[in-house]
C-alpha cells in the first residue's frame, strides 16, 4: 500500500500543472517544493504597497494560445490576460525604431518578409525537426536574407532564444516558435502579460491543485528518489530546520514517502540532487546517464533590472530590443508591464523590466557581474531618458538557465530528453528543460502536458 498514487517534485509552472492534472485525473497526489514558495523561476511578489515584483523579466508566448493557458484550462485554472504584444521596437543608432519603419526603410524588404512568413506558415513539425541542427544564421543564409531583414530576424531570435548569437540559436526551435505565433497569432512573436503579472499564473495553478484535494507540502527537499529493482517506490523527503549545520555540514536523507509514480518537475541540472548518476548503482541506463550530464551545462544567462518610477519610461505594450547596448555590447530585451496590466504597480506608477543577455560565466563571475550591471544601468538610462533622481526602485536580477536548456543547435526537439525515463517504470519529468518546444514558460507547459498524457497512456 503506497502513502500516494504520484508524487510530483518541483512546484513550478510544469510541476504545479502536472500535480493539478494529475490530483484531477484521480490520483491522490503529493507535490513538493525545496522553497516556501510555489512558482519556481516564476516568483512574483507582492508588496504591501500594491507593486508586484518580478524576479525578472517574465512575458508568456502567445498568451491566451499557448500551452500555459491550455494547460491551466485543462485544469481547471482560469488566467485573465493583459493586453498582447502590439509591436517591437529596436534600439538602434541611439533611438527606438518600430518594427514597422524597419521594415519600410528600403524597397521591398516588406514583401520579402512576407513570402518568408508565409513559407514558415506552411512548414510541418518534420521541417523543424531537420533545422533542430542548425543555425539561424545558417537558415538566414539559405534564404538569402540579409540587410536590415537579417537585422530584424535576429532581434526575434535573440528574442526566442536569448541567445546573444544568431550562430549559436538553433533555426529549428525558432522557426516553430514563429510558425505557431503565425498561424495562431498572425504575426512573428506573439506575448501577452497575465493580469497581476506571473501571479495570474501560480495562484491558480496552486488553487486548482488544492481544492482538488492534493497535498502541497513546501520547504520541503527531495533527498532522493527510491528504487527497488527498476520500479519506483517513492522518494526520500525532508525539511531543512534553518541552521547552517543543515546545508552544509550534516548529512541527512530524509523520510521515505512512497508512490508508484514519481514526476521530477525541476530541470536536468537539478536532476543530480535527487537520482543516483553513477551507472554503476543507478538503474537508469548508461546512455541516458551520459547524455543528462553532457547537456546540464547548457545555459543561457541575464542580468537586468526591475525600475519603478512616477512616469512611465515607456507606455505601449511592446517587446523592446537591441543587438547591442552602448556600455555592455550585449544584446538586450526589455517591456513595460504596466504598460500591458496596470494592476502590477499602484496608481500612478510606472514599471519597466529590461536584462541584458550574455553567456553564463558572465552572470557566475560576482565582481563581472556588478561591473556589467553598472554599465547596463547607464545604458538603460540613456536609451530610456530618464535620471537616477526619478527611481522609485530599482530591483537588480540576474540568473543562468532561465529558459531551460539553451536552444542551441543540437539541443531542442527530439535532442531534448523525453518526458519519461528510460529503462524503468514510474519515473517521468516535465519542465523546460525536457521534450517540448518554445519559449520558457511555454516549453515547460508544453512539456507537462505531454508528460501528462504519457503518464494517462
Ligand atoms: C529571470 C528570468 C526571466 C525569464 N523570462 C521569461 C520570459 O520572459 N518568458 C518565458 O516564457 N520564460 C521566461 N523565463 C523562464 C521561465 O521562468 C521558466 O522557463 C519556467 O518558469 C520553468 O518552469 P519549470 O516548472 O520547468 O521549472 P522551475 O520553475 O525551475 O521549477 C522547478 C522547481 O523544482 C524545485 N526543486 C528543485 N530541486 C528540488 C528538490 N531537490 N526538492 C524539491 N524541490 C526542488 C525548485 O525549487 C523549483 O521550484 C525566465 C526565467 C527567469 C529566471
């Protein structure tokens, strides 16, 4: 007799959906979560005086038609949305150009850009699985794009990936990314905000989870997950007590609480916390083993700033962006959420969130990091006009892996790992990390889902 039917680790967007689907589907579900907060890379704030603070810049992919909505849809979670993305704007040349006047600037470019989107309409999952392997760049040379169109291709990707490098994003995830935002949005990128920003999206998650009757246990670590034979039994649970000696010196495994269905909702990198990677006593296969730890390197990373201030430093809902910032060099990304939900800052106040995105070691190196965030900050001044003087706050952010594996070539599609394990049974993941196509939030949706379905068979 097991204490659960599943027990899904990680209470993030794919974790809360999955223990949500999972608890409504009629199995007795536990989900757990190492932090005393649901959300995991989603982690809005609120304050008591009516601001939500992000913990970075956080928009969804096709909003109201993407996975993270159907998902929550399905069960039975409702996200009001703000407004969609109108445009973007690009910063170049030391002033914010909208997409549209790019694409006017010389003959023709428009209609080119047109015949592309239409080709990337009409491509099927096959098509995408055979550019999986390479780049953009080299998807921008076989279509013989270049000017200010290739300039405008590679703000997007930069956008789709946040990968600094058109050589280094993979042609295959971003033609998909932009194919569904066609056919389903009719236009390249497609976003929207959630009402009260990313809390629109965890507090009904987490709702739909509990008042089904699931059981949501938080400040609580998965040490481990058990095995006997090639059959999962469960997974060995603790709660860390606070005290330095917990973290670092003491070495405690946990309680067995046993299931027969075990999700690990956290990306591949974590995976190492809780299954045994050495194939010598893991009874998951060497392959995969190997495979898991080539890969959970793969990160992308960013670094920004949340400011509040009494005037808006820009007012439409729009997804700002340059290839390169004056100070940093990197490329950079930016919106105003209140522009798209004014319920995420008190009346009368302002919010804009911008990051610069560079390669992980950048965000690693603590005394790099505080030199490029100085820099970045001078830069955000300059593009957006506006006087340390006028900062309500500003609220710095940085991370690495923030989409999940990095969408080079060679690591999305059928290069992500499956949703269920091999070589045993009960054991299955979701998140962005793991098979699935699209933007963060989005892949890790689309992820959980079609863990979801696996599990049901
Ligand atoms: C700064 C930033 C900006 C971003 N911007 C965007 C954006 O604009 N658009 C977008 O679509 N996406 C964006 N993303 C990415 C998006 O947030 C993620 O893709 C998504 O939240 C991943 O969800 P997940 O459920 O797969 O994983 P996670 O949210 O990482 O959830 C995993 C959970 O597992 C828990 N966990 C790990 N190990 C253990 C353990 N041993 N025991 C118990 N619990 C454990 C963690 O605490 C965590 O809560 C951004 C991310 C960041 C950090």
């Amino acid at each position: 007799m097991y204490d659960y039917d599943a027990i899904v680790v990680g209470a993030g967007v794919a974790g809360l959906g999955q223990a949500a689907l999972l608890q409504q589907s009629g199995k007795k579900t536990l989900l757990v979560d190492r932090w005393p907060r649901a959300g995991g890379r989603l982690q809005p704030y609120p304050q008591k005086d009516g601001y939500i603070i992000e913990n970075g810049l956080h928009i969804v992919e096709m909003g109201k038609k993407g996975y993270c909505h159907e998902m929550a849809a399905r069960a039975g979670a409702e996200i009001e949305w703000g407004s969609w993305t109108t445009g973007g704007e690009f910063y170049m040349d030391g002033r914010w150009v909208p997409d549209a006047e790019l694409l006017k600037q010389s003959e023709g470019v428009m209609q080119r850009f047109v015949e592309t989107l239409t080709r990337i309409a009409a491509m099927q999952d096959a098509d995408f699985a055979a550019w999986d392997n390479r780049s953009v760049s080299q998807w921008l040379d076989h279509e013989g794009i270049s000017g200010q169109l290739r300039v405008l291709w590679e703000n997007a990707t930069m956008i789709m990936t946040t990968i600094p490098d058109a050589d280094e994003q993979s042609a295959g995830e971003c033609l998909y990314i932009a194919r569904e935002a066609m056919v389903k949005c009719n236009r390249v990128l497609a976003a929207a905000v959630p009402r009260r920003g990313m809390l629109g999206i965890t507090e009904p998650l987490t709702r739909a989870f509990t008042e089904a009757g699931g059981t949501l246990k938080l400040g609580t670590v998965a040490d481990q997950v058990v095995f006997e034979g090639r059959k999962v039994v469960g997974v060995r649970l603790r709660t860390d007590d606070g005290s330095p000696l917990a973290g670092e010196w003491r070495f405690r495994r946990g309680t067995l609480v046993t299931a027969p269905l075990v999700v690990l909702a956290l990306p591949v990198w974590s995976l190492k916390s809780v299954l045994d990677m050495d194939p010598r006593r893991s009874p998951l296969p060497p392959w995969w083993i190997k495979r898991i730890r080539d890969i959970e390197g793969e990160r992308t990373g960013l670094f920004g700033f949340m400011v509040a201030t009494r005037r808006p430093l820009y007012e439409k809902p729009n997804f700002l962006s340059a290839l390169s910032t004056p100070r940093t060099g990197y490329p950079f990304q930016g919106y105003s959420p209140t522009a798209y939900t004014e319920d995420v800052a008190p009346k009368g106040r302002y919010v804009l969130i911008t990051d610069s995105v560079c390669e992980p070691e950048e965000v690693e190196d603590k005394f790099n990091l505080m030199a490029k965030m100085e820099a970045h900050w001078e830069d955000i001044k300059e593009m957006f006009g506006f006087e340390d003087g006028e900062v309500e706050f500003a609220w710095p952010y940085y991370t690495t892996g923030c989409d999940g594996l990095a969408r080079k070539p060679g690591l999305t599609g059928n290069f992500k790992p499956d949703v269920e394990a091999p070589g045993v049974s009960g054991l299955f993941f979701c998140g962005d990390t793991y098979r699935g196509r699209g933007i963060g939030i989005e892949s890790a949706c689309y992820s959980s889902l079609l863990c979801f379905e696996r599990i049901m068979g």
